[in-house]
C-alpha cells in the first residue's frame, strides 16, 4: 500500500516506503531502493525526508559518505521548520562537520528548535548560554532552559539542574532540590548523576546520609565504566563504608580506574603499595604510582612521593628532591604540604638546613589554610621562641585552633597548660580537653586522665575509671602506665 501511494506522488508514502526498506520491514533490505524513495519526497520539500538522506549521507547508506551533500539536505529541512533537523545542523555548525564552524549559527539553530520543545536542543542551548558560546553568558537563562529540557525528562538536563542548585548557579543554591535533580537522572542510568548521587548520600547532603545506598550508586556508576565512580567505590570498600571492607577489591576498583587515567585512584593505588594494603607492600611500586599520579597534576601525589624521598621508602633517600617536590606541591595548591616542608626546615635531614624561621613561615601557611597539624607546629614555635619571637598568648591560641580541630597532641598541650595553676576551674576545663585526647587513644592523655580520677583533679575521684584509662594507655605500651598498674 505505500508503494501504491508513493507512486502517486504521495510525499508521506515514499518517505514510509523508503524507512521500510531502509529497516527491511516488509520488503527486503535495500539502501539504494530506499534513497531512492527518500530522494523523491526530498526533492519536492518534504522535510522528514530530507533530514533522512542527510543521514544517509552521513553513514554512507546507499551513497557514499559525504557530509557536505547531507548537511545540504539538512539545511533545507532545517529552513522548513524541522525541529530534529535544526539540531543536527546547530551540531554541524558547532562542531564545524560539514559547515563552516560557526557557533553563533549553532546558537541559533538550538534556540530554533529548542523555541518548539526539542529536549536535546533546549539542553544544548542551556550549554551555548552558560559557556557565552554565540551568545551572550547568562547563567539565569541557562538554567531556565536546563529546566525546560529536563521537565521533558531529559537526562543530561536533569543532571545540570542538579549541577545548578548544588552550586548556586542561575538559581538559588538547593542541596536538596540538587538531589532530587541528580536522583532523576541517576535513575535514568546517567552515569555522572549516579556517582554523585553516591557522594550526596555518603555525606548526606540533600538526602539522609546512608552509606549502602551511596555505596550502591557508586557501583551503578563504575559498572558503566564511571572512573570516579570506580575510585570512590574502592574508598567505600578500603574502610568498609557500606559495604564490607575488602582492601583487595579496594585495589581492584583503584585499578580500574587508575586505568582510565585518573591520578587520585593511582595515588590511592600508590598508598596500598607502600602500606601493602590489598596487596603486598611494594615500596618500588608505590613511588611508580605516586610519580604517575603526580605528573597526571595530582598535588597530594607530589607530596606523598616526597615522603618516600625522605624516608628512602622504594627510593633513594633524598631530603633536598623531597623539599622540591614539596614546593612544587604547595604551587599547585596542596598547602598540607607546608606542614611537612616545615618540619624538613625544623629537623634539618642531610642535604637540607635547619632553619627554623623558614620552618615557622610553613607552618604558618598550612594554619592558615586550616591544617591542623600546622596549628600546633606553629604554636610550638612561639611558646618556645623558634623561628618566631616568643608569645605566648599566640602559641595559645594556635594550640587552641588544632585542639578545636581534633588534634590529640594540641588537647593535650591545652589540658597541660590549663591545670597548671591549680585553679579548679581551669582543673575541669584541663579534664575535659584530656578526655577529648584519651578518647582519640593518645596515651600520654590517658595516663594523666588516669591521674586526674585517682586523685579527683578535675574530676570525681573514681579508682576503677582510673585503672580502666590505665590499662588503655598501658596496652599501647606506655611505661608510666604500665608501672602504675604494676
């Protein structure tokens, strides 16, 4: 029946005609015969058909394969209105594939069929408008057409509404809507969406925090060859976070996505070889793994293939190529690497000089970057006056910064230092901080915690709280400990 209303001339019948032989639905497969019939309809306007031999041309389906004679065809249905037809050839033109590249043409032919609901267009247009790609940037209008698309159920449009909200941008920032966007498409199979919907849910940002189904979302997304999904999936499985902890399918994961270039899963991968963690301990390897990272831009591999140089760990010790990599890594913005320069400056290993001025002057970036190791080292040089004139008043409050930060060693010092008046209530507060430090396992604060219950220091007298803080710090070998309870 299509035959006998293509031959009539009918423009919808030839171009059926031709799709059915182009599937080989009904009649036999046949590119040449369908061409034909596409040719016809196109020839006498008919747009569908037009955009069909553009794709012919493209694929090289009964014709040889020729862009510039299909982007021909593709223009004339595109002139006509055909919304599928000007996306194409805003793609054409964008990508400069048989046209000239023109963005701004590409702009407007988005804009042309993203007018008449095209998802793909609306989508497009939203990328043109948040990049100022022949257009003017205007991030508001970028994500007003992000919304359009991914109202109609458009993936990609969805994941960029979700991008939108969690940054703030064109909208207002939204946490939870960013996750209900991100969800959308996460459920459609979008692979990015689905490893940060694995990231939301481990932090339970915008949703309730829940590591097995953020664990779940990172392994829909490294099943589709997602390598952040692959890395944070073998994260999830080196420390057991909803999963159960398999250091060896932690390495299996970093493997694989060390695979597709990224350089933190080979500096994790690095770590395992150097701990021997899912693997055996392979020092040469480590540092293998640390230089492939680093020189992928991975500031923290910078810093940790300086470790391995000055601990002579699967390389030759060498504190000086050490403190180059070390400011090579702060350059690129690790400032936790200051921390370590300055104790290099402090200790003064072979090759590089002590100078602890330099030493307090990297502390001091690594506080300020909010390093709370470098609070206390900082600290430490001006309660003693090095590097730095003595002042106690900031040595206290540098110590008080890492106390505030966790630090067990700064809880500590701020512990020691309050209970040294002897004022009751500095004895409480001074309890409090060794608690926070016995409770992180510090020895040091376990033994005088021990000290404060036996003799009601700070707190109530209670001998068994005392031989039970006791036995904590004697397990670990503290001797004083160990003696009290001898």
């Amino acid at each position: 029946w299509y035959r006998k209303a293509a031959d009539q001339g009918h423009l919808d019948a030839q171009c059926d005609l031709a799709c059915s032989y182009i599937l080989g639905q009904g009649v036999g497969l046949d590119h040449k015969v369908a061409l034909h019939w596409y040719r016809k309809a196109a020839e006498q306007g008919h747009a569908l058909s037009q955009l069909a031999l553009f794709r012919c041309h493209v694929a090289g389906r009964g014709v040889r394969r020729d862009m510039e004679e299909g982007v021909a065809w593709l223009c004339k249905a595109a002139d006509q209105g055909h919304a599928e037809a000007q996306f194409h050839l805003g793609r054409c033109s964008e990508d400069g594939n048989g046209v000239a590249r023109d963005v701004k043409a590409a702009a407007m032919w988005y804009r042309k069929a993203a007018d008449q609901g095209h998802a793909d267009s609306q989508h497009n247009l939203a990328v043109c408008l948040e990049r100022g790609a022949g257009v003017p940037k205007d991030l508001e209008a970028a994500a007003g057409w992000y919304r359009k698309a991914a109202d109609q159920g458009h993936a990609e449009g969805q994941y960029a509404m979700g991008g939108c909200y969690a940054i703030g941008q064109g909208v207002p920032q939204d946490a939870k809507a960013a996750a209900e966007w991100f969800r959308k498409a996460a459920d459609q199979g979008h692979d990015e969406a689905q490893a940060d919907m694995g990231l939301l849910c481990m932090r339970g940002d915008g949703v309730a925090r829940d590591l097995e189904a953020g664990a779940a979302w990172f392994r829909k997304a490294a099943d589709q060859g997602v390598a952040r999904g692959q890395f944070n999936l073998g994260l999830a499985y080196a420390v057991g976070q909803g999963v159960a902890q398999s250091l060896e399918t932690a390495v299996k994961c970093f493997r694989q996505a060390a695979d597709q270039d990224l350089a933190e899963a080979k500096r994790e991968l690095g770590q395992c070889y150097r701990k021997g963690q899912g693997v055996a301990r392979d020092p040469a390897q480590a540092v293998a793994w640390f230089r492939a990272a680093a020189e992928g831009g991975d500031a923290a591999a910078l810093h940790e293939l300086a470790v391995c140089y000055l601990e002579g760990d699967g390389v030759a010790q060498d504190p000086s190529d050490a403190v180059r990599l070390l400011r090579k890594a702060i350059d690129q913005g690790h400032t936790a690497s200051a921390n370590t320069l300055g104790t290099c400056y402090a200790l003064g290993p072979p090759g590089v000089a002590r100078d602890m001025a330099r030493a307090a002057e990297c502390f001091r970036v690594g506080a300020e970057s909010g390093d709370k190791q470098a609070h206390f080292n900082l600290a430490h040089c001006y309660s003693e006056g090095e590097g730095v004139a003595q002042d106690l008043e900031a040595a206290a409050k540098w110590y008080r910064a890492a106390a505030d930060r966790g630090l067990a060693q700064a809880q500590f010092e701020m512990a020691r230092s309050l209970a040294a008046d002897n004022d009751p209530r500095h004895l409480t507060v001074a309890a409090l901080w060794l608690r926070k430090a016995a409770d992180q396992g510090d020895a040091d604060a376990q033994h005088a915690l021990a000290a404060c219950h036996m003799e009601g220091r700070g707190v109530r007298r209670d001998m068994r709280e005392a031989v039970a803080w006791l036995r904590k710090a004697a397990d670990q070998g503290h001797a004083k400990a160990q003696l009290a309870l001898g």
